[in-house]
C-alpha cells in the first residue's frame, strides 16, 4: 500500500476500536503502571482460577513485557477493570505480534466487550506498523470459534496439538490443550469489514439427520454456485443423541466439509469427563487431519460447524 493508503486504514481502525468500545460502553487504554498491571492479574485469576503455580500472566511478567513496548490493553466500566489484552511483538522481520492471552469479565459477557479490546489492539499494532497479530484459541470452544473466525474475520493456519500441556484451571480443568492458530491481517478487505460489523455468519447451521450432507433449507438466502457448494458439503463430524462426537464418512479428495464442535464443551470436562475426552481426540483426528493434509478452515457458523475447504475444489 501507498504511505496514504497506509494512513487511511490507520485512521479507520483507530475510529473502529473508539465505536466499538462506545458501543460496548466502556473506556479502553493502554495499561503500563504497576498498580493497574496487577489489576490485569487479579481479574485474570478471577476469571480462569487457575492453579497458583501456574496462572495466566503475573504482575512481574506484565511489568517487563510493557517496557519492553509490548501492548497491554485494559477495558474499563467506569473504573472498574472488566477486560484486559496482553501481546506481545514476534520476529523483527515478520511484523507481527502475537496475542498471547484476552479475557472479560463474566459480569460484562454479552456486551462486545471483546471485540472493542481486540479493535483497540489492532489500531494500536496498525499504529506501530504492524500488519499482522496471531493468537492461539481452544477449537472445542463454540463461541471463541464464532468470535475469532467470524466477528474478526482471522484465519486459522495450523492446528497444534497440546500446545500448552494440561491447563489445571476451572476453564480447562486438566484436559489437553488443543489450539487453533490464528492468523489476523489487520490490513485486509475481511477484516476491514468485520472492524464495521459488516460481517455475518454464512449460514451452514441446518444438517441433514441422514446423507451426510447439509440441508437445502439452511443456504436459501445464497445465491448461485456458493449456496450450492455448501448445499453438497459432507459432514465429517457432529453429535450424536448422547452428545458423544459421531464422525462420518469422508467423500474422496477436495470438496467442502463441515466439522462440528460439541455446544458446551466446558460443561461437559465437568459433567462428563469421558465425552469431553473424547470429543478432544475425534476433533483432533478429524480437523487437525485435514489441516495437516492441507485443508483452509474458511468459516465458522454460530450453531457449530466448521467451513473446511479440502484441496482439489470447493469454495472460492
């Protein structure tokens, strides 16, 4: 891009993250004093309630990262933190960071508080000439999927198995720690447009009990060879009656196929351990395989379905 090309998506991006943080009804800043870095800390441990050996982020840590000139990003309502951001800077060469924790109180859950801190972050690396900010998100998860893949419009590139080893917190509780590794160019069309809201879930919800395939009903609003696509995509994971993962048959090479993910994964580590383990290691086969084979997850619907783009053909 040209040096007013570059000026123009700077300013952009900075009015999106101040409409989205007044839309959420809160005032988000850059966090580099002692005391508001251990408020960082504390609301972090309020929110994960990990085991003390091992918590998200520390004081201490938060205080070299940001000077450093690493970003850390704080929303709050009134003067009460209730979500904060923590990145920090990748290789030199790449200009890049990588975003390695975010999290919202559940108090302030359901009001975009999320969303205005991720824009906060990306005008504040675009500022500093970056162009790119990858982070890591637990794929089992229903609505962080929803969040990064539709609402940011990131992309994911690889699937990483146990990343962190076994998380002992109240989220996680013990399981395997499975990630997505996100990609988000902060410079690009999508995103650009998901910074406005003007990006919506394609709808891929509706899936046949029987054939394998999604359901016409589902892709009527769609129009021409897209809708057709997805009408013909073979369904390679979802749950069973018993909310156990049912896996399907795979239809040759390249194509267009939906993975599902269980709707509330966190509940189940607690009240059914054993499905929760399973649904870990089927997922893992199932869309780690075909990430590994060279599949691009190119979507992600609201009602739990992966979009996974198999080479060979499928969408555009």
């Amino acid at each position: 891009m040209t040096a007013p090309e570059v000026e123009s998506v700077v300013s952009e991006a900075v009015r999106d993250g101040l409409a989205a943080a007044a839309s959420a009804g809160v005032k988000i800043r850059e966090l580099r004093e002692l005391a508001d870095l251990d408020e960082v800390y504390r609301l972090y441990n309020s929110i994960w309630r990990p085991d003390p050996k091992n918590p998200p982020v520390t004081t201490e840590l938060l205080r070299a990262l940001t000077k450093a000139g690493n970003y850390v990003g704080g929303a709050y309502d009134g003067n009460t933190l209730i979500g904060a951001c923590v990145g920090f800077f990748g290789a030199p060469a790449e200009v890049t960071m990588h975003s390695h924790v975010a999290g919202v109180s559940s108090a302030a859950r359901g009001r975009n508080v999320g969303f205005a801190l991720k824009l906060h972050q990306r005008a504040w690396a675009l500022e500093r000439g970056v162009t790119a900010i990858s982070w890591t998100f637990d794929p089992l998860i229903r609505r962080n999927a929803y969040f990064n893949l539709t609402k940011l419009a990131a992309r994911p590139t690889e699937y990483l198995t146990n990343f962190y080893g076994p998380m002992a917190d109240s989220i996680n509780n013990a399981d395997d720690s499975d990630r997505l590794l996100v990609s988000w160019q902060l410079d690009a069309d999508a995103v650009q447009a998901a910074a406005r809201s003007s990006v919506r879930s394609r709808p891929t919800s509706a899936v046949a009990d029987s054939g394998g395939h999604a359901s016409g009903s589902a892709f009527s609003t769609l129009s021409g060879h897209l809708a057709q696509m997805l009408r013909e995509a073979t369904v390679l994971l979802t749950s069973g009656s018993d909310g156990r993962p049912v896996v399907g048959e795979s239809a040759g090479d390249g194509g267009t196929v939906l993975v599902g993910v269980p709707a509330d994964v966190e509940g189940l580590r607690g009240n059914d351990p054993g499905a929760a383990k399973e649904w870990r290691l089927v997922l893992r086969e199932v869309l780690g395989g075909l990430m590994a084979d060279g599949a691009r997850v190119t979507g992600f619907d609201r009602a739990g379905w992966y979009v996974v783009e198999r080479p060979g053909k499928g969408l555009v």
